[in-house]
C-alpha cells in the first residue's frame, strides 16, 4: 500500500486526492506513531499531538513537492526527531512511563490459562526495558516494519550498525524463552 | 566466507537474512547454506519464534496497555487548509524551495538555507550547541552539497601535500607514509580529513571527550578535548551559511600536529590581475648557501653543495620531499624530519660518498624549529564561492566532455600534471634562489654545468607538463569559446635566475584560473574571458619557459 500510495502521490499531487490520501494513511497509522512516541516518553496528550503534527507536516512536505518513496519510513523518522525535540522541551517532566510492569506482574482476574502468558510477557518485558536506549528505537523501528536504512536514517546511524543494535537485542530477548 | 557449507552463520547474519537485509547473491548463499544446515535452520527458527515474541509483546503488551489517546482524533481537514494558505502565501523566492529534487542545485540550495535557519535557531535558543547535532548537520548538508572538487592542504611539523577533494580516490597519489602514520596514530580518516564526517568519525570512537561549540564571524568551531588516545585535542571549523568544513588541525599530546585548510576558501588572487601584480607565493625563499667563496679543501664548499643537490635532484628529493640542504660550519648539512625510512636510505645512500655531508634526519615529534621542510606549500590563492559564471563554465565543461564521470576525470589529470608542474616550477625557483644572477660566475665551469643542466631538466620537464595540459586544455578552451590571444612576448629577462622567477609566477596564474576553471576553487569574480584567460596563460607561461630555456643555454 505504501509504495502505491507513494506513486499515486508522485504523480497525483497538488489535487484534492492529496488530502484524501494522507487522511487514509493517518488514520491507518497513526494509533502506531502515538504509542511509538509514548515509549519515547512523551505523555499522552503531548504524544497525540505529536502524532497529528507529523501527519500535517508529511501533508506539507508533499505539497512542496517532496518525493517519499516509503510514507511510513518517512513518518516514524520524522515522528522520532520530532518526539526527541518535545522531549528535550519538557525535559523538566520525567519521561512518561506507563508502568506496564504494574500490570503485568498483578495476576489479578487474569483468566488462568492467560497466567503463563502473561508470565512470558513479564520476563520479555523487563528484557526490552533492560535494552539499551539505541537497541530499543532500533528494535520499536523494527517492530513498525522500518527497513534498517529507514530505521538508520530516523535514528542518524549507520545502517550496519542497526543490524547490530538488533542483532544484540535479539541476542538478549531469545534469553528470555531460553531460560 | 567462501564455503557456506563449512561454516554456520551467525546471529548478525542470520537476522539480516531474515530481514532480507543481505544482498541478493549474499541471501543465495545463506539459502542454499541452510537447505543443507540444520544446526543453522534449527538457529534460524529459533530467531523466528523470538520474532514473533517481539510481535505478541507490541500487540498484547504495547497495543492493549499503553493508554488510549486522551482526546478524540481531530480532523486534519483544517490544518491542510491552515498548510494550503500558508503554501500560497508564501513569497515567490520562497518558492523555490519547494522545486522537485531533480533540480539537484535549487533544492540543495532551499536545503542548505533550511539547514542554516535551523542552526542559527538552535544557537540563538541555546548557547551550548551540542558539537554532535552541528556535525550530524554539517555532514546532513555535506550529502546535500553537489560534489565537486576541492583543494586543501594537510601540514604538519615537517611536511605539507596539497590534496583534492571530491574526486575519484584512484586519482590521488598517497599521503606520505610519516603524515599517514600519524592519521593512523590518530584514528582519524586521512582520506579525507577535512569533513565533519571524518571528524564525527573520530570523535565518537572517543571513550571520554569534552566538547566546546563557538560561534565565530561566519563561522562555528567545533573543539574536542580528550584524555584517551594520541590526541589530545581537535578543532574544526565550519562555514557559518553552509557548514562547509573550513579548516580542522589534530593536536597530539607529544607538541605534533596536522592541520588541514580549504584552499579553496582562502584568500584570492584576482582573476584579472596582470602577472606582474601576483602576490608573492610563501614558500620559504631558499637561502643563498654563502660564502660562496669557500675554497675546495679541508671545508665544504659551494661545489660540495651543489654536487649534493645534484645528488638529491638525481633522486627527485627537490620535488617536494621535506629536505633541506644548507652549507654550515664546513659540512652541507642535509636534514629532513618526517621523512620515511625508506627515503631516508635512499638519500643516504646518494649522498653519503659526496665530501663534506652531514645527513640528519628526525622524527616529527622532535623537529627542530629551524629545520623547516622544502615541500613546496602553494600560495592560498582563491577565495569567494562558485559564482554563477563558473557554475554555467562547469556545466558547459560537462556537456562537452560527455558528463560528470568524464570531466572528473578530466579534471583529475589536468591537476595532477598541474601538481607536476608547479613541483617543478618551484623547484626551478629554488635553484635561482640559491644560485642568484651574477653569483652563479663564481662556480667553477664544472659546477656550472651542474647547475645548469639541473635547471635545465627541471625546464624540459616543466615543458612537457606545460605541453600535456595544452594538448588536452586548449580544443576544450576554444570549444568554451576561448579566443585566441595575440602571441605572448616573454618578460625579457636578462638573466635565467630572473626569467625562472617569471616562470613561476605565470606557473601560479595557470594554477589559479585552471582551479576556477575546474570548480575546485573560483576568484571572487571569475571573468566571462576565463577560457580566453587560461589559454592566454598557459602561451604566456610556454613563452616564458622558453626565454628561460635560452637564457640558460647561453
């Protein structure tokens, strides 16, 4: 869809069909580009506008007739660095922290069957949270299905040290099930 | 890895595979690998399942736990309205920014003006500028910035090459092995040192490091102090509208240091300026060896000394090697600091059976001030930036030549028999330096012929240099429009120390309106008779070179 829409977008801009297109693309992603910028540590409202912004600057960027090859690359970039610049703007907040661990480790009313799972998911979880910052964007880049150019771009770093980054990480969370 | 089949792969591996991050005939390798591997497709599997862990965890964890968006999502409707307004109110200059990409100049120019407001931005919001953001910047813009080439010149204690940037690598002869040693030492890219990728190179392979950013006249210098490592401190500057890297110098802990400077940007010899206004180039005038009258005996003589320039050009070392040959308390003193082991034997080894040598050579960090290296440094003689004249002279240079790949190449040989020439040139000038007119009657007739027929190679090969570059320069000269100038006249000099001085400047003229030419650097106000200009100096240098030629002869 992206590279479909990229075409239509190349060739289709500056007509009504450009709005349209980016609206498309904004309620299909942007739940995704909001949850990326809470693990970023933006808070909820802050990362909601965030996420709007980027929709509107990617609006922009194509009127002005930028070519975007992968939409979604170039969205999860731009919504990184611009995360990154709300971030350091409250900075005097601590970053926003959804406490999943709370959750996962309270059993309460959870289904037996879900228990082991939800186990699973606790040992995993405290497994990301133990990765280090640049593992962590380059595996949630990875998990929005960023190519590791696209994720090497958003993050300023070299595209083989993406493949690093998530080779460690992997190395790290294939622990989990192994122990 | 030659035979998949021997060896498994590893985790790296195995994840780019997956990914499909290996090239095409990589990823066949790795596919045939584990048809025939279990061990590799039992590891592959298990690289799946964590995977898909990964996923489960982003959809029952990330998806379903983080808190929903607080407010209902608005409709962007509005905000493309509040975009679209904006987009026609812009004013028509602005516009331009907005060209597509292929205009390749237009837009990296709308970039380099987005780049510099934002610097300016973050600067004026906060006075700490990180060094990591300005050189994540300059080398963002670096990517943006059209290739084309560039002059610089890399110094040391002992030594100083000029080098181009932004041209095929091939082309380029290697650093001298004493200034790689010390890039090596340094861990920094010696390649290509002055680019803010080459500095963030070195500083982020830094275990500890301090960073200060200041903000100078139309520029930013970027300073890193560190306690690991040989170095212990490295600067670099950045032009303030472009973060073109300016100049950048490596400060060892034992006293040594490389510089590297943009010739480019510095200061400008005026396209039209008569070659008898041409500044002075500063290159160490060599020193007469006096007395000349030192008598042939128990001492060294002006012969001694000769015999052993003689010896030195018969090697080349006059071209450039950082040798210094100097008559001093009855020996020719023949020193050299940074010169590797290799030269050094051979000099040595040229020298050692002449009278009176003393041979001395040192290591960089424990040169002496007084012994300064004979390697030719070029006067800075350009400045400003590539002016629309030279922009449309490249393009043209480009059509006619076939394309990008073709006129680098083209430029590539043009400098490099340029190098060659200037070598000469300033190697011509020393020896009328050293042996001045009227002086020169005191050498024994043996001597004479020494002198002369050293002046005299560096002549012939001068000529052929001169030749090359006229052969290749003058159709693509006439094709730009260049016309052809009345016949030069010789600076009617009486003597070949004098008209060996005329040689080197119009050697310095071709240089600089060959380098406009090329793009590599262009004057402030690069004349729309430039093809006319070169070609006019490339017969006025031939002239000169000429009258030399006879003078010395006579």
């Amino acid at each position: 869809m992206d590279v479909h829409l990229a075409q239509i977008l190349r060739h289709d801009r500056g007509l009504p069909a450009l709005q349209a297109q980016v609206t498309q693309l904004f309620e299909e992603c942007r739940e995704d580009v909001y949850r990326y910028l809470l693990t970023l540590g933006l808070d909820p409202a802050r990362a909601q506008e965030s996420a709007q912004e980027v929709f509107l600057r990617l609006y922009a960027s194509l009127k002005k007739g930028e070519q975007i090859q992968n939409p979604r690359g170039w969205i999860f970039r731009v919504a990184h660095n611009y995360g990154l610049k709300v971030r350091a703007r409250q900075s005097n907040e601590s970053a926003f922290d959804a406490d999943l661990e709370s959750w996962l480790a309270s059993p309460a009313r959870t289904p037996e069957h879900e228990l082991l799972e939800r186990e699973r998911m606790l040992h995993f979880h405290r497994a990301v949270e133990g990765l280090s910052e640049q593992q962590k964007r380059c595996l949630f880049l990875r998990m929005e299905g960023l190519r590791y150019p696209e994720i090497g771009a958003a993050l300023g770093i070299s595209t083989s040290a993406v493949g690093e980054f998530l080779r460690r990480a992997m190395a790290r969370l294939r622990k989990v099930r192994d122990e | 890895m030659s035979n998949w089949n021997s060896q498994h792969l590893d985790d790296g591996l195995a994840l780019r595979y997956l990914d499909g991050e290996l090239p095409a005939r990589k990823g066949r390798q790795v596919r045939r690998h584990l048809e025939a591997c279990w061990q590799c497709r039992a590891e592959i599997e298990a690289l799946e399942t964590t995977v898909a862990d990964c996923m489960r965890y982003r959809k029952q964890v990330l998806a379903s736990r983080l808190p929903e968006p607080p407010q209902a999502w608005v409709d962007l409707s509005r905000g493309f309205d509040r975009i679209d307004s904006e987009l026609s109110a812009e004013p028509f200059w602005k516009r331009f920014a907005h060209l597509p990409p292929s205009l390749v100049w237009s837009s990296g120019a709308a970039a380099m003006a987005v780049l510099v407001c934002a610097v300016w931005y973050q600067l004026r919001e906060a006075p700490s500028v990180q060094a990591a953001v300005l050189l994540k910047k300059a080398v963002a813009a670096a990517e943006n910035r059209p290739i084309t080439p560039r002059r610089y010149r890399i110094r040391t204690h002992s030594a100083a090459v000029t080098r181009v940037a932004g041209v095929s690598k091939s082309a380029e002869a290697p650093l001298p092995a004493a200034m790689a040693a010390m890039f090596a030492d340094a861990h920094y890219n010696g390649v290509d040192p002055l680019s803010a990728r080459s500095y963030a190179g070195w500083r982020d392979q830094l275990s500890e490091k301090r960073d200060e950013v200041t903000t100078g006249e139309n520029a930013y210098e970027i300073r890193t102090s560190t306690e690991s490592g040989d170095v212990a401190s490295a600067t670099l500057r950045l032009r303030a509208n472009d973060l073109l890297p300016l100049e950048g110098k490596l400060e060892f802990r034992n006293q040594d240091f490389i510089e590297f400077t943009d010739l480019t940007e510095a200061p400008d010899l005026h396209d039209g300026s008569p070659v008898a206004t041409l500044g002075e180039s500063p290159v160490r005038p060599a020193e007469p060896s006096r007395p000349a009258a030192i008598a042939p005996g128990s001492s060294a003589s002006i012969s001694d000394e000769l015999q052993v320039l003689s010896a030195l050009h018969g090697i080349g070392a006059d071209l450039g090697d950082p040798v210094e040959v100097r008559l001093s308390s009855g020996h020719v003193e023949v020193s050299g600091v940074g010169v590797s082991p290799e030269r050094q034997r051979q000099i040595r080894s040229a020298v050692e059976s002449l009278p009176h040598v003393e041979v001395a050579f040192s290591d960089p960090g424990a040169a002496p001030a007084s012994v300064q290296a004979t390697t030719p440094e070029p006067a800075p003689a350009f400045s400003g930036t590539t002016s629309g004249q030279t922009a449309k002279l490249q393009t043209r240079l480009e059509q006619q030549l076939g394309g990008r790949a073709e006129l680098e190449r083209f430029s590539s040989r043009v400098l490099d028999w340029n190098e060659a020439a200037m070598a000469r040139a300033y190697a011509l000038r020393a020896l009328a330096q050293r042996f001045p007119a009227g002086e020169d009657s005191n050498l024994s007739t043996n001597d004479r012929t020494v002198l002369r027929q050293m002046t005299r190679e560096h002549i012939d090969a001068l000529e052929v240099h001169i030749r090359g570059m006229e052969s290749v320069l003058a159709p693509v000269l006439t094709a730009l429009g260049a016309s052809t100038a009345a016949q030069p006249q010789p600076a009617g000099s009486s003597a070949w120390q004098l008209s060996a001085e005329q040689v080197f400047r119009s050697s310095r003229r071709v240089e600089v309106l060959l380098s406009q030419l090329l793009g590599v650097a262009s004057g402030e106000k690069p004349s729309a008779d430039l093809p006319t200009n070169l070609l006019a100096a490339l017969r006025e240098l031939r002239a000169n070179l000429d009258e030399c030629k006879g003078l010395v002869g006579q």
